[in-house]
C-alpha cells in the first residue's frame, strides 16, 4: 500500500506539482485576503490582475518595469565585469590582496540605505546614483564569491599544467578561469540577488519612475494591488534571473564531481 | 641491458632542502647525492615526511633546493621543462576537460592542431586501453581509470624522465597490480627513465631497477640497492627467493627508519 503511494507520487510530473503549488498559493491568497484582519493588506487576486491591465493599458507599467531592469542589469553588470578581474588579482597578488580585502569586508557589512546619501550628494539624483548603488551592493558579494573560488583552485591542478608545459598565460585562461567558473556563476547569482534586493533602496533615492518607486507611491495611496503587483513583478523577474543563472551553471560546470556548486 | 656505461639523466649534487615555516626552519632534506642513468627504473621507499616528495618536487622543477644544484642532461634544472613528466598520486586530471582533451594538453601546447593532434592522443589513450572512454569526463572514471589517463596525458608529453608521486596509493590491490604490469610493460617499450615514489616495498622492487632507500627526517639517501630480477616480472616473482630476500632486506632498513621517526 505504501509503496504503491510512494511510487505514485514519484509518477507526478514536475509541472504538475508547479500548477498546485501555484494553485494552493492562490487558494492561500484568497483566503487570506477575504478574511478579516488579512483583507487590510492584502487586495485579492483579480484586483490585482485588473490593476496589472489597467496600467499595462495606459503604458505606465512597462516603464516600470523597464526602468528597474535597465537599472538592475547595469548596476550588476558592470559590478561583474570588474569583480572577475579584481578578485582574481586578490587570489593572485598578494599585497593587493593585503591593502584591498579589509576595505571589502568593511564595507561589505554595510547595508546599501547607509550610503545612498552620499551616492546621492556625489551622483545626483538621476540614474547615476540608483546604477552606482546597486553596482557597489552586487560587486561586494561577486568579488567575496569569485575571490574564494580562485583561493580554492587546487594547487596541483596548476602544478600538473606547468609540468605539462603551461606558461602563466595558459594556465591563467585554461586553468584558474575554468577551475573558478562554478565560483563565478554562484557569485552572479548572489549578485543579481543583491541587485535586486538594493533596487527598491536605490528607487527610496527619489525616483520618478521604477517598480520600488511604484509600490513606495501606492502605499502612500494605501493602493495595495498596486503594491502587491508590484511585488509580484520583482518575484518574477528573480526567478527568472535565478532560472537563467542555474541554465548556465548546468551547461558550463556540468564536470563537476559533486553536483552544484559550493 | 647495457651496464654502466650510460649516460646520467639526473644529478643530483648534495642538495639540501629547508622550509621556513611558522615553528621556524625544517631542515627535509640533508645532502643528498644521487645519479640516475637512462633508461633505469629508480623506486624511492622511506618513512613517510622524510622528503620523498620535496625531492621529486625539485627534480620536476616545481621547488628549489636550498642548497646544492640538481641537473637534467647535464642542465641545471630551472623550473619545469618538457623533458620531465610528473604523474601525481592524486590524478591531477583536468575535471572540465573530457579524457581526450586532458591527453591532448601537452601535444596541443606544442603546437599540434586538428587531426594530427586527436591521433597522437588517442595513440596514448589506446596504451592504457581507454580510447572508448574518449569523450567521457573524469568524473565518469575510477580511480584506477583515471590513473591511467594521467599516465597517458604525461606520456603524450614525450618527457625523458617520468616522475610519479605514489601514482598507485589510493587504489586497491587488484587495480595496483595490473596498473604496474601495464607501466612496466610501457617502460620497457618507450625506454624512459622513470623516478618513482611508493610506500609499499613489493611494488618497490616489481618494478625498479634500484630501489633507494631514504632515511627519517632530515632525508637522506641511506642506501641503494640493486634489484637484479629479471624483467619481466610476474606475480610468480613475487615468491622467488632473491626476491624474499631483497624484500627482508629493504623492508628492515625501512623498519628501523620507522621506528626512528616514532622516538
Ligand atoms: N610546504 C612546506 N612547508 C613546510 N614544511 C614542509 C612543506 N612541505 C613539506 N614539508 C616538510 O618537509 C618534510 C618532507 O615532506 P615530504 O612531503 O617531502 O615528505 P614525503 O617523504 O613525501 O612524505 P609522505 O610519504 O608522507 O608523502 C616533512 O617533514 C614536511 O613536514
Ligand atoms: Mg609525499
């Protein structure tokens, strides 16, 4: 009997499981939102997909939604193409290491809020200071990340490239680059994270336009379908991002011997 | 087999070797002298941390001794060079790069491109018997493959001198066993000359021509003996008296060195 159970659950195919789970998060949603204490602030579902088509209509939401993208990507984009080298130079040079790594790990224990004025007084207000902030708050975490990862390229492998006759070029690009690249991906994907989680913070720095902006507005109008769509949106584009990162970890660092990285 | 009269691959002139190291300085290796001629099989037992590895290491050019010169065909060594293959107990092998890419690593670094580059490696995958295994990736293989694979990839280097850090270590009996008929039988056939490390004194003298003995630390060369057995050598060997005989002989001094580094 057990076993027939067990082998049943096991014949469900994973999308299956992914419509209940949406399904029971929905009936969650509902029951929350018509209930009492919860209706306060939570709007039910078709509120929230009326707003979603009354502002995709009148255009607003794409902006929206674009902004805070253009300004996730860019932050973290330039945040990883300058971790990979720096933290390869903290793993390979000593003295930049030394001089470099406390000043990291100090201001890498600083929430992003406690800098944004001064981002702001230095960058102004435009998109500048919102790009900065999330470059720093992403950057930290990638540099953390890959900096390990290169510390962790096991010395033999480097010993066992030189005896085969790598000079430091080769064994830069075809060793360290591909020993460290499980560190790379895990550190994007901690970057974009970050990226996001700073975004609305960055918005706080008097957007006009963008998703943090959008919900910090319509709290203000106590619109909480707006909010909650809001919310929902960023949830989407993270695990989207999240999706598209675990893509790439499974094509370039399936010779792994134990699966996922770390 | 010729006697005496060829040519000295490596020389090996009063070396000492020292690590600094935070309790201060550790004197690993203390004068030590030693010749290895073309073509000989040298198998190195001692108590374990009495510098066997430190000294393979500065052969194959990846340490320095602190004092005393070490030369390649008459050549002082300075770093790494293509004449000096090194096969390490733990494989070593290239876990992003499938089995053919991994033997291909060397050829490619000089210079081979296209199909004559897959040809040469697969010539060495077929020397250990894995050309099936080709495209698959470390991961798939086991120990004793793997081993075999970084035989391979070291062999495709075309180095003089093979050096191998107790490739055989981590295997079982039966993978060990068949693994030093297979080297033995490449030896003979590719005439190298081969530096070889183990702990186990039965593999010692299966293979070598001359089996030194080292000393607890600081490392020195205590003695070196002469294996004069026949190749090729079988498990029958293995019951031959001057085969006892040599074993009680070597395995007594290693005893002692034991003991020693127990005091
Ligand atoms: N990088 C290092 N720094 C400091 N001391 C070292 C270092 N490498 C080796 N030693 C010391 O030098 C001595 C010789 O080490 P080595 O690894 O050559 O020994 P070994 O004979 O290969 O031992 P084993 O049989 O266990 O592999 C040891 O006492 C070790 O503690
Ligand atoms: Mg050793």
């Amino acid at each position: 009997m057990m076993k027939k159970k067990k082998g049943k659950i096991a014949q469900v195919p994973s999308w299956l499981w992914m419509c209940l789970s949406l399904l029971a998060a929905m009936a969650l949603w509902i029951l929350i939102a018509t209930s009492e204490a919860g209706g306060v602030i939570f709007a039910e579902p078709w509120e929230v997909v009326q707003t979603a088509v009354d502002k995709i209509r009148d255009g607003t939401l794409w902006g929206h939604v674009g902004i805070s993208l253009f300004r996730v990507l860019t932050g973290f984009c330039i945040g990883f193409i300058l971790s990979i080298p720096i933290a390869i130079l903290m793993g390979w040079y000593t003295p930049f290491r030394k001089i470099v790594e406390p000043w990291i790990q100090f201001v890498r224990n600083i929430p992003p809020l406690a800098y944004i004025p001064l981002v702001i007084t230095g960058a102004g207000v435009g998109e500048k200071a919102k790009v900065i902030v999330i470059f720093i708050a992403s950057f930290l975490v990638m540099v953390v990340t890959i900096y390990q990862g290169v510390c962790n390229v096991d010395t033999t492998l480097i010993k066992a490239a030189k005896v085969l006759g790598a000079g430091s070029k080769d064994i830069f690009f075809q060793i360290v680059i591909p020993a460290s690249t499980p560190f790379i991906l895990v550190g994007a994907r901690l970057g974009l994270s970050a990226s996001l989680t700073t975004l609305i913070a960055a918005e706080l720095t008097g957007a006009s336009k963008g998703l943090g902006m959008m919900i910090q507005k319509a709290q203000g109008y106590y619109d909480m379908s707006t909010v909650l769509l809001g919310i929902i949106i960023i949830g989407v584009i993270g695990l989207v991002m999240e999706k598209f990162i675990r893509f790439l970890e499974r094509r370039l660092t399936g010779w792994q011997e134990t699966t996922g990285a770390q | 087999m010729a006697g005496n009269n060829r040519r000295t691959v490596i020389k090996i002139d009063n070396v000492n070797k020292k690590y600094q190291t935070r309790k201060g300085e550790v004197l690993a290796l203390s004068n030590v002298n030693m010749e290895i001629k073309e073509n000989e099989f040298i198998c190195v037992v001692g108590p374990s941390g009495c510098g066997k590895s430190t000294l393979l290491n500065m052969i194959a050019g990846l340490l320095e001794p602190t004092e005393g010169h070490i030369y390649v065909n008459d050549k002082e060594v300075e770093g790494t060079g293509p004449e000096r293959g090194v096969v390490f107990q733990q494989y070593a092998l290239f876990p992003w790069l499938t089995v053919l890419k991994n033997v291909e690593y060397a050829p490619k670094l000089q210079g081979l491109r296209g199909k004559a580059l897959e040809e040469e490696a697969m010539k060495y995958l077929k020397m250990v018997e894995l050309e099936q295994f080709a495209s698959s990736y470390p991961k798939e293989l086991s120990g004793g493959m793997k081993q075999r694979v970084a035989i391979a990839r070291a062999y495709a280097a075309k180095p003089q001198v093979l050096l191998m850090d107790e490739p055989f270590g981590a295997l079982d009996a039966q993978t060990r066993t068949q693994l030093q008929s297979e080297l033995i039988e490449t030896w003979e056939k590719e005439q190298k000359t081969c530096f070889f490390i183990t702990h186990d004194v039965e593999e010692a003298i299966i293979l070598a021509t001359k089996v030194v003995i080292m000393s607890a630390r600081p490392g020195r060369i205590k003695e070196i003996v002469d294996v004069d057995i026949p190749y090729p050598r079988t498990q029958e060997t293995k019951m031959s008296p001057r085969f006892l005989e040599i074993k009680n002989h070597i395995w007594s001094e290693v005893y002692k060195e034991y003991l020693e580094v127990r005091k």
